[in-house]
C-alpha cells in the first residue's frame, strides 16, 4: 500500500499519527488541510514531503490556481516544514511547468511519486551490497533511527529499504530500531513496517544505543535524511548526531541513506541547514498525557546534524560516496538507478 497517491483527483495518505493502533487512510482535496497535515506529521519523511510538495501543487492547479495565486500557495506548502529539502524540492520542480497548465503539473507530480518508488528499491541495492562489502558473508544485525520506511517515502523506504533488501537476501540478522523521542516514529512506525515485512527486530529506547552497539548487538548504523549538505554533513532525526558518535566510537560503519533529491549542494554546511523547533509541548506530555511539571519548558530541535567526519558512506539511488575514503558529493559521478 502506497503512503501517499493522486487518486481520482485528490490526494490520499495513510495519517501516520494514528498508526500502530489504526490505519486511517485520509482524503485531502484542501491545500490548508494537507500543510495541516504535514505540520502535525499525519505525512512525514523527506521523500514522502516532496512527493506532497508537488501533488500538493497540482491539487491547487486542478482547482483552478494560477499565477501569483498558485505561486503563493506553491510558497506556503514549500515552508510547511524547514529541514526536510525535499518538500520545497518537490513544490520547485513542479512549479518550473506552471506556465504550461494544470495537466504539465500533474504530469510532473506524478513522476516525482513514480520515480520515488524506483529510488527506494534502488538505494536497497546498492546499500546492502555496500553492507556485503564493510560487513563481509553472513548475517548482521543494524541499528536504526526513527522511521526511514516506506511510511517516510511512497514505499518501500531508503535506510530501512536497504534492511528490507537485507532481509530479503538473507543477509540480516536482526534490526535494532531505537523508539525515537519525542514522537516514537522508531517504535510506532518503523517496528510496525519492520512486523509487517516479518523482518527479525527488536525495540530500544534512544539511550540504550550507543551501548549496545558497544556490547556488539549490531555491526553498522543506518540513518535517513533530511538534507545533506555539499560538504556531506546530514541532517536527520534528533538523535542520529549520537548514535553516529556511538558507532564512530566502535568503529563501526554509519551509513545514510537518501535520494539524491536530499542532497542541497546550495547549503555548504551543516551550519547552514535551518533545524526545525516543535516547542515544549511534545516533549512535557504525551497523547495527552502530562510528562513533566505543569509550565515545564522544553528545547526540542526535531533534527540534528552529524558531521561529515561521522559518516563512513551515503548512499543515494545513484551512488554510493564514500566519505571516509576522502570522496565527497562533488566528486563521485552518478550511475544508474538499479532495479529490484
Ligand atoms: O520528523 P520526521 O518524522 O519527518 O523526521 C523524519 C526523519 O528524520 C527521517 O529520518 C528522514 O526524513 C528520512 S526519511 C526516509
């Protein structure tokens, strides 16, 4: 089942806050409403955001928006969320075909949606074939960090697409999800997409990993992002800058995986790339439960940046850009999209 879709002129998403206990497949025809719905994280994951960035567009321009309306509503879907480039690179790339009318835009849309879907096999491949080449024969066990699944994608997912790879060739030994603070998309989304594929998992809160990965229950760590820098620094879930420092310090592979459209050659560094604030509110309760004292104040950046100097490899669906071996972004030339 796909994430997000353009069905019958309008756009359907599975609502990922109700998930694991339902899954709630939501009609959106309202552009307010699907900003609303990005914003509270109903759709989530950089690859997913840019697929609603340009379905987003093409649901105004078949209502009707043109000009400078359909490019003040392009304006306000692509600002939704800061840190995912995705969302303003989808809303971009659509926009290039206003002038050409509704039906161009659609057209584009919907490539976007399909060309997602081959990346994320694609990044399965030359992930776990990567994994073959640090890790050697057998099977190994990887830890993971929020939901990189194909909940954050339209299917099948970019880190966790590369464990699904793994497990459909017999190579992974167990995933190590962590449950991802504040808002569980480790423990709600990805156990959930990890149980539905019959993949071997077991759950960890966020603290436990750089321990474990002491204690030698997984051999890498794999991380999504949410925008990759020209100088390779990567911004992803809260928490991954951590989990890099713990596998750094085993001397253990941490491996993001993205698509190339994750990748801003026009930010730097990761000094640059804007983290987006969500307020103390999801860190002092939960589902409605009060956590902390009543006026308790949080600081809760949804992102962090693991420097470059962390990560072995990124691999996209064109290239695998061994960081640690000197190669950089500028330099690795792209290859071909692989097939399942
Ligand atoms: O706040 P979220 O749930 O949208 O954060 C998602 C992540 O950080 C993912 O790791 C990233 O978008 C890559 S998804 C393939």
């Amino acid at each position: 089942m796909r994430t997000i879709d353009w069905i019958d002129g309008h756009i359907e998403l599975i609502d990922q806050t109700k998930l694991p206990g339902e899954l709630v497949v939501r009609k959106v025809s309202d552009l307010d409403e699907l900003i609303d719905d990005i914003k509270r994280l109903a759709v989530r994951g950089a690859p997913a955001l840019g697929v609603s960035g340009g379905l987003g567009v093409a649901l105004v321009a078949q209502q009707g928006l043109t000009g400078s309306e359909l490019e003040e509503a392009a304006h306000r879907l692509a600002n939704a969320r800061p840190t995912a480039v995705n969302l303003s690179w989808g809303v971009k790339r659509v926009m290039q075909y206003a002038s050409e009318g509704k039906e161009r835009i659609l057209e584009e849309a919907l490539k976007i949606r399909d060309e997602d879907i081959a990346s994320c096999y694609s990044m399965g491949q030359y992930g776990a074939d990567l994994m073959e080449e640090l890790l050697g024969e057998g099977q190994h066990s990887v830890m993971t960090v929020c939901n990189t699944g194909g909940l954050a994608c339209v299917e099948r997912g970019t880190a966790l697409g590369v464990i699904q790879t793994m497990f459909e060739r017999g190579t992974l030994k167990e995933a190590l999800p962590v449950e991802t603070r504040p808002l569980l998309q480790g423990s709600r989304l990805t156990a959930w997409e990890l149980q539905q594929m019959g993949a071997p998992y077991r759950l960890i809160v966020d603290s436990a990993g750089p321990f474990l990965l002491r204690r030698g229950f997984a051999q890498a760590f794999f991380a999504g992002a949410d925008r990759i820098a020209a100088n390779g620094d990567t911004a992803n879930k809260i928490g991954t800058y951590s989990l890099s420092l713990g596998a750094k310090a085993m001397n253990l592979p941490v491996i993001i995986v993205a698509p190339e459209s994750t990748i801003d050659m026009a930010t730097k560094t990761g000094e640059d790339i804007k983290i987006e604030d969500r307020g103390s509110e999801e860190v002092a309760n939960f589902h409605g439960v009060r956590t902390a004292p009543e006026g308790t104040e949080a600081i809760n950046p949804a992102f962090d940046v693991t420097p470059h100097e962390n990560i072995t490899a990124i691999v996209t669906d064109r290239r695998v850009i061994r960081i640690a071996r000197g190669e950089t972004l500028a330099t690795v030339p792209l290859g071909p999209i692989r097939t399942k």
